[in-house]
C-alpha cells in the first residue's frame, strides 16, 4: 500500500524548498528545516565577511552530519532529510 503524500514547502535559510512528505510526517520536516535554518544562521554570525557563503554552507553541512553519523539511526541506515537537503544545495 502506498502512503499518502503531501507537498510542503520549507523555509530553509533563504531559500523556498518544496517536498513531498508522508502525510502526518510534515512537523519532523518543518523542525528539520528551522534547525537547519538556526546552524547556518550560526555559521554566518560566526565566519561572515572572510569566509564564502559556499564555505558557510559547506562547513554547516559537515557539522550537521557529523552530528547525525554519531547517531544509532544512522549507522542502521535510516532514511533522512538531510540527504535530500545535501542533494538539493548540491544542485
């Protein structure tokens, strides 16, 4: 059977970003979005005016996934937003 979806858009950093979510799983997602939005925010405060916006980012991406690499989810291999978020910026 296959779950119902629902399009969201997410407010991360600047940018609009839309996303197809399992219905009731949007909340995690919005979360998601807003701790990302707060650990760039973070970055930018902290290296603004001698480091690249791409450096920025980089650097908070990193942060965040060593922060999720040290987690049980992870190492079960869990899906995660974060890899559409990476793919996303990549893109």
């Amino acid at each position: 059977m296959k779950a119902d979806k629902k399009k969201i858009t997410l407010n991360v950093y600047d940018e609009q970003i839309e996303v197809n979510v399992i219905k009731g799983e949007e909340d995690q997602y919005y979360d998601a979005a807003r701790f990302v939005t707060k650990r760039i925010l973070t970055y930018y405060k902290l290296h603004s005016g001698w480091k690249t916006t791409h450096t920025i980012l980089l650097m908070t991406m990193l942060d965040i996934a060593i922060n999720l690499t040290s987690t049980n989810e992870y190492k079960k291999g869990h899906r995660s937003i974060w890899r559409k978020i990476i793919e996303y910026l990549k893109s």
